[in-house]
C-alpha cells in the first residue's frame, strides 16, 4: 500500500504543479486585460524544451539541477497531501525543513558551475531572499510545533481535524497571517521575483539553462510552489482527509497568492530583506509570545 | 483541442510543441525593437500565440532580428544565434535585413543578412505593425509544419561558407567556429586565392 | 554685451573676424596657431562647455575646417553671459593634404572622443591624443569614410555585393 | 597490554620522529603514519573494556592513574583518526617548507598530549597533559612566523589564563575532597554547599570555555586558526576544541554529577541554563561574522565557534535526546571541520598559499575531487539529509522544542541558514565560476591529501546513513552517567515523539535522483561547452573579469555588518592596552639614578612613623 502512496504522490504533487503554473499564468494575462495562453501552455513548453539540443558546463551543471529536482521530489513523499502521507514516519517537520534545502542548494551548484555573474549575482540574491523569509517562517513553525507540542506533521494534521483550523484558533491566527505575508516571497513570485528577474539579471540563475535543463528548472518551480502551499495547507487550514478535498484548498491559496503579485512591481533586495525582517518578523514573534503564554 | 489536434500532438508531440511555443529572445538590433513591447502587452497579446521574451538565447528558440543590422551588430547577432539550442528560427523583422532598407547604399550596415545567417522568415514593410510579427509567427507555423523552416539545418551543413562569409566582413572572428571545419573545400580554395 | 565680448576678442586677437548671425550665436574664424590661445581664454570668461567639436570638408579649397562649440553652464549675472544663453562657435581651416592639427584635451578634457571620432572619420592625426584607435567603425578603410572623395556606393559594390549568396554556393552536403 | 603502554609507545614515537628525521625524511614520514595507525589500532582494541591503571605512584606523594571507559574511548578514536589522517595530508604539504622535524615532532606530541587528556583518571594527570597540549598548539600555531607570532601569543596568554583557573579548581577541590580521583571526588561532592559547587563549576568552566572557545572567551580562535598550518589547523579545530567540551561533559556529569547539576540554581537562573543561552549566543553571532570574511580560514575558524554553540546547547540542555545530539554533533562537527581545513590547505597548496576568496575561482575544473571533499564537508556543516551533521543537529532540535525552548531552536535554526549563506560563498568562491588565467594550470591536489580527504568525506556520508553506529557508543557513554537509554537503530532513533529513518531518506533521495536522470537521459545529448562559450548579451566574455565574488552578500552585508563588530574582541584589546598604560607608568618610578630611592626610603619611613604616632597600632 506505501509503495502505491510513494508512486502517487509525487504525481499528484507534479500535475497539480504544472496545473498551477499555466493558471497563475492565465489568471495574470486576464489581470492584464489580455487573453493569455491556453491553460496547458506549461506542458507545451515542457515538451518543446524536451525536444530541444542543449549545452552543458560539466558534471556538476548536470548533477546540481538533477539533485534539486529529486530533493523537490522527496520532500513531496514527506509531506501530506490528504490521507497520503508515505514517508512522514520517519522524520518529522524538520525533516521536511531540511529537504527544502534541496531545491534551492541544487540550483545554486549548477547555477555556480555555469560560470556566468548573472547566475552568481542570481544565487547571492536567492540565499540572501531565502535568509529573509526563513527568520518569520522559522518562528511561525516554532509557534506550530510548540503549541501542538509535536515535531511530526501527520499528528498536527489530526490535532486540526478534531478541534478546528489553526488558522481559526486564537494563538495561531497570528502566525497565520504572518505566513501568508511571506507566502510570495517563498514562491519567488512578483514582488520578490528578484531572484529570476528578467530585465535586471537575464533570470538569475537560468541564464544559462538549455532545453532538457530548462525543463527539469520549470518542473522544479512546479513542485518546490506546490510544496510551499501543501506545508501552508497542512499547518494552517488542517489539510483534510481526502487528497481532492485538499487540493482545492491549494489552488484557492494559489489563486489569492497570483491575485497579490499580478499587480506588484519587483522589490530592490534591500527592500525586500527590510519588509521581511520587520512586519512578517514582529507578527510571528508576537504570535510565538502569544503561544508561549497561552501554553496548554 | 478539436479531434486532428489531438492526432497532431499525439504523432509528433516535438512540431507542434516547436509550433505552439516560441520563445523569443529579446535582443534589441534596431529601431523595430518598438513594435515587439507592444506585442506582447494587452492590445496584440503575443502570449496567447505560445510566444513570449526571454532573457537569454539558451532559453529561446525564435530570433526576432528588428530593424538595420550595422556591421558591429552582426558580431553580437551571430554570437547569441550560435548560442541557441537547436531548433532555431530566425525571422528578419523590417525591410533592412531583406536588402538593407533604405541604408541600401551605407558603408556600414548589412544587406542580405541570410548571406551571414540563416533566416526563415522575412517581414516586410519599413517598420511593419505587431500584427505583422504575428502574420509572421503563423506562417512559421506553417514552414515548422512542412519541415521548411530548417534555417538552423542550412546552417550547420554549409557553416563553412556562413563562416567565410562572416570573416569576409568582420575580418577575424574572436570566438572558435561553432562546428569543425577542417578538410578546405575546393570551391573555397578558388575564391580565396 | 556681445559687443563688449566681441570688442575685447578684437583687442585681445588681432586678425580674427568675428561675426555675429543671430542674437544667441557668435562665430569666431581664426589661423591654426591661435586656437589653443583663444580657447584658453573664452574658458576662463566662463565658457567652460566645450558642447562639439566637428568637422567640415571643403574639398574644393582643399581643406578640413575644425569647429568648436562652446557655451557657458550658468546664466550668471556676469557681464559675459546674459540671461539668454550664448553659443560661441570658433572655427580654424588646416590643409586637407597634411590633415594634422594639436589636441585640446588639456583646456578641455572632454574633447577626447569627439577628436577620436574625428580621427577616425576624417583621418586628422590630433597631436598629444592618448588613443586614436578605432571607436565605431569595425573595418578598416583606405579613405576615411566621411571625406567627401569617399565613394561609398562604389565601396557598397565592392565589398558587400561580391560576398555570394550561400544558396547557390555549394551542393547540400 | 594496557593503557600506560599506549601513552609511552605516543609519546615515545614523538620524541623518535625527532631524531629520525636528522637521519632520513623518508623514514621519518613512514615512522609518523606507522605510529598513528598503530595508535588507531590499539584504541579499537581496548572497545568496551573499562580499565583504571596506575600511571605513577611518588608525583607528591600522590597516585597518578588512567582510566579508560566509553566516554574516553569515543574521545581517544576521535583524536587518533583525525591525527592520523592530518598527518598523512601533511606528508606532502609540508615537504618543502623548513623546519620539517619540529613540525612532526610537535604534531604526533599533541596527538599524543590529547590521548593523555582522554584517558587520565585523575585531575592532576589531566592537568599535565593539558600543558603539554597547550604550549605545543602553541609552537604550531606559530609555526610559520610573520603575523603567525602575534596569533600565538594571543593563544597562549588567553590558554595560560584558563590554566590558571583550572588549576585553582583542582586545587580547591583537592583541599576540600581530598582525594584528585574523579571517580571519589564524586562521591564526595554531594556532601559540599551548592555555592561551593557553582564556584568550581565557574573556574572549570572559564578553563574549558577559553579552550572550547565559547562567545565571551572565542577571540583567539580566528587568529590562530588562520595563521596556523592547514593540517594543524584542522587538528586545532577538529579535536584540539573538542578538548574544551570534554572537560565540560567531566565536569558536568562525571565529577559533579548529572542530578546535583541539573539541580544547580532555579528556573531561568540555572547553570545549565546559563551555560545554554551562551551555547545559543555563540552559535549564531560567529556564524553571521563568519558570513562576511574574506579569507577563507578566516570563515572556517569563526564557524568552529559558531558549531560548539550546538555542542554545548546539546551538552548543558540536560535530556537524554539533547546529550546524545550534542556529543555526535562534536563527532560530525571534528569530521567534516577537519575535512574542510584540508581542502583549503589543498588549494593553498597547489595555488602558492593564495586563501583570498575573492581572487580565486573555478577551481572545479582543476581540482575535482578536492571539490568533492568541499562539497560533503560543506553539506555535513550546513546539516543537509544524508550527512551526518543532519542527525546530530536534528536530535537537537527536537530536544530544544520538546523541551519547550523555542528561543533556543529559533537561534539554532537560524545559525543553520547562517552556515549555509557562508558555506555557499566559500564553495562558490573557490571552485566554482570563473576559472582565472594564472590558475590555468593547477594541477589536482597530490595523492597523500586526496588520501585523507576521500577517507573523510566517505565517514561524513557513511555516519550520515547509519547513524545507528556512533549512536550506540554514545548511547552506552550517556547511560554512563545516568541519562536514560535511547531507542537506537542502525537507521536512525525510534521514539514516540517522532523518531527518524535515515534509511529511509537515502533511499527516496536515491530513487528520486534515478528516475530524473532517466527523465534527463530521455532528451537529447547536451554539448558540453567550455566557460568562454557563454551569454555576455551578444559580447565577447572579458578574460578574468567575468566573476562575481568580491563582498558576495552586498545587501546583507551593508545591512548587518555594524551589529557584527567583534565587540568583545575589541574590549579585551583595550583591557591590554589599559594594562600597559598601567605598566608604563609603574616603570616611571624605577628611574634608575640612587638618589630618587634614598628619597622613597625616607618617605616611607616618615609615613610610618606618622601613622604609628597617630593611631599607634604596634
């Protein structure tokens, strides 16, 4: 049965990824008063990207987008998506915090073999954006973790089931908040999308990405925004018992979040580093004093 | 996705994806360059023909060329087209690449650009209207369709000769050639000597 | 007050003809030698934008005419600039065929591409110029291509209509 | 066959090295890494024994003796491999510098004065053995002069002045418990006040901590380390520090004992907790100030500081879960920080001593497997699955939230991120990007470094899979003193708060990393292109100045440098200076003509004949 779980997951995660970017980008050409490409444009690019020679840098320019792919993979089997939940046995939420180190590690190593300042300026930008968001979002998990008093998510899950959403209850609703303040900034979308900015630094650390490795890089978006939603999904709306039940409450996320950053011009990194680390930051902190005193 | 569609894509997935999404690279020769933002915003939105700007020729496979081509430009113009992957098509936007416009007498723009790359399309008109890239864009369609829009083919199998012509102009090119061309070919021999 | 400038110009500069077009322009022919005195002193009255240099071909006198533009930055009450702003073009003639002439790169630093670019389209050799290299031309040409003996649709025939078209170059290999 | 044997065949072999080498270098290297191996070899074979031997009965009438069980037997392994495996590195590092025979002679005296540490059974033999440690890092640290001296200096005053309190707190202990056996000392200790046993926890705690290097007491690390040999520098940071967190972990829990420190002082002003917030002090300030160095020992060195504030988190947090996190991250920590002192000292070899990382580059294409090693050491630090940093720093988080410190974690959690900015500037700095002209010709680093670097990195991967073998060792030490048993597996720890399946990970991330190369296989063959075919925006890629490194974090860094001066460095620089002054003026007095003294005579005797007459004490 595990084996079947460990199959589908991953699946569910990458069509349900894929789904997501072709929407964002449909709803953002609507925003825009245009018509916009057909939903499935995402699939089309992927497979023309697939079909496409490409130039590589070396062995570790092919091993680094490699390795953020599967991390993004494995952390899907780690997380649960409705009753699925294959791996989370053995190792808990920090296990799942770690293997998001993955995706981004991946990128910056075979973004570092490519040789090119765009993609090193590209990186120093993600880890520094990254440094950003991770400060709130690691006192919102201490906030979870304490108030549930249990580091595996599965069991978070099921406290949520019985009572109500965390994201109702009254200590919880601040952290809440706080992580849908920092939500864009972990997807990487507009107003953080410093990190792949087209104009400024010819997209990060894409520059120089061909065919295959263009592909495996959209993939990898696809899985590392379906993750950042299914972990908002699970801590804060008690991701339900059944899968489809759970993926509506994705793509609802998903649509509030393409609704905020269609409208939002880029942020400098000094801009986007000095809003994270002063409204999300005061209102998760203030959220952990709060769990902290409303101790059960 | 009426019913050929569908049999389309399933017998060869790799032409209609070529078709259906080309990304264009955004490289600003000259003054056409105004006609592409335009394009792409909402009055002719181009995305909803597959077609959007990227940063950087690795991720693209459509060269749009708009406007004169000066001799210092075509250094960089062979060099992003060399660096993009395979399937490539280029399409000269403006009547200055086809036979250099009205710079047809200037000591320093190009004339018939596919004597130094290969193109697969022509647009014509001394700055032509964004529906005209589109035009463009469907017949490609089209050429992709009928196999005839293999520019890049061209390219690879007579690079000797791209190549001889390209130092012809540009006297020695920095950047080694982007296929061997060892083994002198006569007709060459001839001319050179 | 251009009267005032104009009359100490002729105490200053002795043969030199000073003529005055319009009311914002005033254009000053002088000899070859005098250039560097003149422009030192139009400097310190406070014409310190040196805005062109350019260059003219009279072929049929057989001689390049190098122009200088200059105004001044403020719209000062000094005696010298009124509130209308004052365009003072100094003009000298050098011999077409020995074009050499002296830099003005120490009165004005930044006549350094003008006379670069001049170098190269005019072929005039500026004495004391740290680089006259190529600036935007990526071939070289025998005659430098803004002379007017430069026949630039008979260069066009040459050059680029003889490089052949690749179609009917070679079998498809 | 016995532990007495073993410290005489270490230090013997020290002084051997010596005079072999006034015979022939080559059988003086062959009898440096005999002598370490052996050393291995009769460690691994006193496993699980628990011997105490006399070691020398007239030292002042009092009897000097070794004891050897699981704590020290986990420490003696660590020391003699990470020894051993420096020494081969500086086989061929050392070659051509001078001073050849003092080098191995002071690098198998430490080996040996660490293995003294670990094994004495008595403080006056462990503070013997301390010494010797102390004075020769301190010869190494100022092996190569210049700037090396200063360093030094600053070391040893800094480890005198720890001595110092050490030996007052055997000293104290002596006069009040009589006996210098750790075992009694125990015993008796119950019976003293617990003021008395703050006051020796204080005194070892100064010692340990200057050696440990521990926030207030760090300054000297940076120093030394950069200025110190590579492979001793990974032996001063991979095990030399450790010796600091030993002496705590003794402290703690053997002579004090785990209830009567645990029991030390209430709620928020407890040692333990004291000692924990300053765990947590260091283990995220140094990371940040490592974030903005330039050299790349530099950045290392202010990491070891930064990992001993897990340690010592883990150490004083006092659950079991904490204790066994806190002494496998001092494991993991000597490996991979160790591994990572040896890559630099590689690339310093093969470039001529060039650490500046903002004027290397793109070395990967030179040095492959010295990147490799990097790479895993880099990982282990950070703590990425599949590294045996994962573990240890897992087993400590989640005894810091259990525990219900979620400050603590958010400090932890933070000091990883931390790493990880710095750890990718270091690899990206050196190996990856753009390779410069004068470094066209590197050639890879020699055999006999690859040697130790492979042998490390393989022990990161291998304890990062199966932590269940470290596990068990440590779970018998903290059994020792008193902390309950853990569930350990060979895959990882079972517990109902949330146990972890490293097995597990390896083989998702396993599979996951098949089925995308597959996925990458399916398309078509990518050319492999060299660094000048590259997007320049159409233009030519300008040789040598096409490399982004110099001050790598621009916005981070022009953000949070002013709260990252080393403040304590600069109190303690003037705290010197003032002492000088004082010094200074004191010597005014000393004139030197006679007349000046037959002046103070008399105005001594003036006064006190005047305080005699007014208030007539005698």
């Amino acid at each position: 049965m595990r084996i079947v779980e460990i199959v589908v997951s991953p699946i569910i995660a990458f069509v349900i990824g894929i789904f997501l970017l072709g929407l964002s980008r449909k709803i953002m050409a609507r925003i825009h008063w245009r018509y916009g490409p057909p939903i499935t444009q995402p699939v089309i690019d992927i497979i023309k990207l697939f079909n496409q020679t490409s130039m590589s840098h070396g062995r570790l320019f092919n091993l680094g987008i490699i390795l953020s792919l599967a991390g993004s993979m494995v952390v899907v089997l780690f997380l649960p998506i409705g009753k699925l939940h294959p791996l989370s046995g053995s190792g808990g939420l920090l296990v799942i915090l770690y293997l998001m180190l993955f995706g981004p590690l991946g990128i910056a190593l075979s973004g570092g073999e490519a040789a090119n300042p765009n993609t090193s300026i590209g990186i120093s930008r993600t880890l520094v954006l990254a440094l950003g968001y991770e400060l709130p979002l690691i006192l919102i998990l201490l906030a979870v973790m304490s108030h549930y008093r249990s580091i595996s998510i599965v069991e978070i899950v099921r406290a949520q089931q019985e009572t109500h959403w965390s994201l109702l209850s009254f200590p919880l609703v601040v952290p809440g908040i706080a992580y849908l303040l920092i939500l864009p900034a972990i997807l990487g979308e507009r107003p953080f999308e410093l990190i792949k900015a087209p104009q400024e630094i010819s997209s990060g650390p894409m520059v120089e990405y061909g065919g295959k490795y263009l592909a495996l890089a959209t993939i990898q978006h696809a899985f590392s925004s379906f993750i950042s939603i299914a972990l908002f999904v699970n801590l804060f709306l008690g991701g339900s018992s059944n899968p489809g039940f759970f993926i509506m409450k994705v793509i609802v996320v998903f649509v509030v979040e393409v609704l905020i950053n269609a409208v939002f011009p880029r942020l400098r990194i000094e801009q986007a580093i000095r809003y994270l680390w002063r409204w999300p930051a005061l209102i998760a902190f203030a959220g952990l004093i709060l769990v902290y005193i409303f101790k059960r | 996705m009426d019913r050929n569609k569908l049999v389309k894509w399933s017998k060869e997935p790799a032409k209609m994806g070529h078709k259906y999404s080309l990304h264009a690279v955004y490289f600003c020769t000259g003054c056409g360059i105004i006609e592409v933002p335009p394009s792409i915003t909402a009055r002719w939105d181009a995305e909803r023909f597959g077609v959007i700007p990227v940063a950087t020729p690795r991720q693209a496979n459509l060269f749009l060329i708009t406007g004169y081509v000066s001799v210092k430009t075509l250094k960089a113009i062979i060099r992003t087209y060399e660096q993009m992957p395979e399937p490539k098509f280029t399409v000269g936007f403006g009547s200055c690449p086809i036979n250099g416009g009205m710079y047809w007498d200037s000591y320093n723009t190009i004339k018939h650009l596919d004597k130094y790359i290969p193109v697969d399309g022509w647009i014509a008109g001394c700055m032509p209207r964004p529906e005209a890239i589109f035009v463009a864009v469907t017949h490609l369609w089209t050429l992709i369709d009928k196999e005839m829009a293999n520019g890049y083919k061209k390219y690879r199998a007579k690079y000797r000769y791209y190549r001889a012509n390209q130092e012809k102009v540009l006297g020695t090119l920095e950047w080694p050639p982007l296929f061997s061309i060892e083994g002198k070919d006569e007709e060459l021999v001839k001319e050179t000597a | 007050m251009k009267n005032s400038l104009k009359k100490q110009l002729e105490s200053a500069f002795k043969n030199t003809q000073i003529h005055v077009p319009e009311n914002d322009r005033l254009i000053i022919n002088v000899e070859k030698d005098r250039v560097i005195s003149i422009l030192k002193f139009l400097k310190e009255k406070g014409y310190e934008h040196l805005a062109l240099v350019s260059c003219v071909d009279w072929i049929e006198e057989k001689e390049f005419e190098v122009v200088y533009i200059l105004s001044a930055y403020l719209q000062n009450e000094s005696e010298y600039t009124e509130r209308e702003k004052i365009n003072i073009i100094v003009k000298t003639r050098i011999p077409r065929d020995d074009p050499r002439f002296v830099t003005v790169i120490p009165i004005f630093q930044n006549s350094e591409p003008y006379e670069r670019e001049i170098h190269e389209l005019f072929g005039i050799h500026f004495e004391g110029h740290p680089r006259q290299t190529p600036l935007f031309l990526e071939r070289d040409y025998k005659i430098p291509p803004f002379r007017k003996d430069f026949d630039t649709r008979q260069y066009v025939k040459e050059v680029f209509d003889t490089i052949p078209i690749i179609e009917d170059r070679a079998s498809e290999k | 066959m016995s532990i007495e044997i073993l410290l005489i065949v270490a230090f013997g072999g020290a002084f051997l090295t010596y005079f072999l080498g006034k015979i022939s270098h080559i059988l003086r290297d062959a009898f440096a890494v005999l002598l370490s191996c052996a050393l291995i070899a009769f460690i691994s074979y006193f496993y699980g024994k628990d011997i105490e031997r006399p070691l020398y009965v007239g030292f002042l009438e009092m009897q000097l003796l070794l004891r050897l069980n699981t704590l020290s037997w986990f420490f003696a392994i660590t020391v003699s491999t990470v020894g051993t495996l420096s020494i081969i590195f500086s086989l061929s590092y050392i070659r051509q510098r001078e001073r050849t025979d003092f080098y191995y002679f002071m690098m198998l005296l430490v080996n040996a004065s660490m293995l003294g540490i670990v094994l004495s059974g008595d403080l006056v033999s462990f503070y013997i053995f301390w010494e010797i440690m102390s004075w020769s890092a301190f010869l190494l640290i100022s092996y190569n002069r210049g700037p090396a001296l200063a360093a030094g200096m600053k070391y040893i005053i800094m480890s005198v002045i720890g001595s110092i309190g050490i030996l007052i707190g055997i000293l104290s202990i002596y006069t009040t418990c009589g006996t210098i056996h750790m075992t009694q000392i125990a015993a008796q200790l119950t019976a003293a006040s617990s003021r008395y046993i703050i006051f020796i926890i204080i005194t070892f705690s100064v010692g340990f901590g200057i050696k440990s290097a521990m926030v207030p007491l760090h300054t000297w690390l940076p120093d030394a380390h950069s200025q110190a040999p590579s492979p001793f520098s990974a032996v001063l940071s991979g095990i030399l520090i450790k010796m600091g967190t030993y002496g705590f972990l003794l402290i703690m829990y053997v002579i004090v004992g785990m209830k009567l420190f645990l029991g030390l002082g209430s709620g928020l002003f407890s040692v333990n907790y004291i000692l924990c917030f300053l765990g947590a002090v260091t283990a995220v300030i140094p990371t940040f100030i490592a974030l903005l160095q330039n050299d790349a020992k530099r950045l290392l060195a202010w990491h070891s500081i930064g990992q001993i504030g897990y340690i010592i988190m883990g150490i004083t947090l006092g659950t079991s879960l904490s204790i066994a996190g806190g002494i496998f991250h001092l494991l993991n920590h000597a490996m991979f920080k160790a591994l990572l002192f040896l890559t630099v000292g590689a690339v310093e070899y093969r470039t001529g001593g060039v650490r500046d990382l903002n004027s290397l580059g793109g070395l990967i294409k030179r040095m492959p497997v010295t990147f490799t090693a990097a790479l895993v050491g880099a990982l282990g630090i950070i703590g990425v699955p599949l590294t045996n940093g994962f573990v240890s720093k897992w087993l400590i988080y989640k005894s810091l939230i259990l525990e219900q410190h979620p400050f603590f974690a958010f400090a932890a959690f933070i000091g990883t991120w931390g790493t990880l900015l710095s750890f990718y500037k270091f690899l990206h700095n050196m190996f990856l990007g753009q390779l410069p002209e004068k470094y066209k010709d590197v050639e890879k680093a020699p055999f006999s470094m690859q040697f130790s670097m492979i042998i490390f990195s393989i022990v990161i991967i291998l304890t990062g899979i199966l932590p269940g073998i470290p596990l068990k060792v440590i779970n018998a030490i903290q059994t020792s003193f008193g902390f309950g048993p853990l569930h350990i597996t060979i895959w990882g720890i079972i517990s109902e708060t949330g146990t972890i399946n490293m097995v597990n990970i390896f083989f998702a991330l396993i599979g996951a990393c098949v089925i995308v190369w597959l996925i990458f296989r399916a398309g078509p063959k990518a050319t492999k292109i060299t660094q000048d075919n590259n997007y320049a925006a159409g233009a030519a890629i300008p040789k040598d100045r096409y490399h982004y490194t110099v001050d790598f974090y621009n916005p981070l860094y022009r953000m949070i440098a002013p709260f990252l001066r080393d403040f304590v460095d600069e109190f303690y620089m003037r705290l010197a200076k003032w002492i000088q002054g004082l010094g200074n003026g004191v010597r005014r007095i000393y004139t030197g003509d006679v007349g000046y003294y037959v002046i103070y005579i008399i105005l001594f005797l003036a006064v006190l004949i005047f305080i005699q007459m007014k208030w007539s004490i005698w």
